[in-house]
C-alpha cells in the first residue's frame, strides 16, 4: 500500500475562494483522492473530490516549509496567520 501524507480529510467550515488549477494539477488531485478512497481514509474506498484536497495539501506544504516555519517563529504576524484566528492551523493545533 501506498504511504500518503495525508490522512483523514477534517470537514472544517470553509472560507469560499474560487481557484481555477491547471488540468495536470486537478488529475493529481483527482488520482491523490482516488488513492485516498482505496487507503480507506475518505470513506469505505469512497475518492476524496480533488475541492477536498487543496486545503489539506497546502496546510501540509505551509507547515512543512522549513523558511516559513522558521520565519513565523521570530515574526508575530506570520505566526498569527500560521495558527489562523482561532488558534487553528497545522491540524489543529498551533505550536508557537
């Protein structure tokens, strides 16, 4: 079985933004989902839709972006936005 970054996908009250991806990205995401369903992760071997997958996958590339992880450290404002307004980000949790 494949190893995935990403686990169970969390059903968060989204922030509506219209993103319009290239198609090579949406067929990675649309093959990302399906390999998700098959990992049991998005159901009983349901596909994740690739619109579930952009938030989780860009959380996932903000927190593991050692330049910005280091930089949200010394600078109030990049942590506040890392952490979001309730004290969210990075699964839930925000580390300061």
């Amino acid at each position: 079985m494949t190893k995935l970054k990403l686990g169970p996908i969390a059903d968060d009250t989204p922030v509506k933004r219209s993103v319009g991806p290239p198609v090579g990205l949406h067929r990675g995401l649309t093959l990302y989902g399906e390999l998700l369903g098959r990992a049991g992760t998005g159901g009983q071997g349901v596909a994740v839709p690739p619109q579930k997958l952009v938030v989780p996958k860009l959380a996932r590339c903000r927190a593991s972006d050692r330049g910005f992880v280091s930089a949200k450290a010394g600078r109030p404002a990049v942590r506040d936005w890392m952490c979001g307004v309730q004290g969210e980000g990075r699964g839930g949790s925000c580390v300061n």
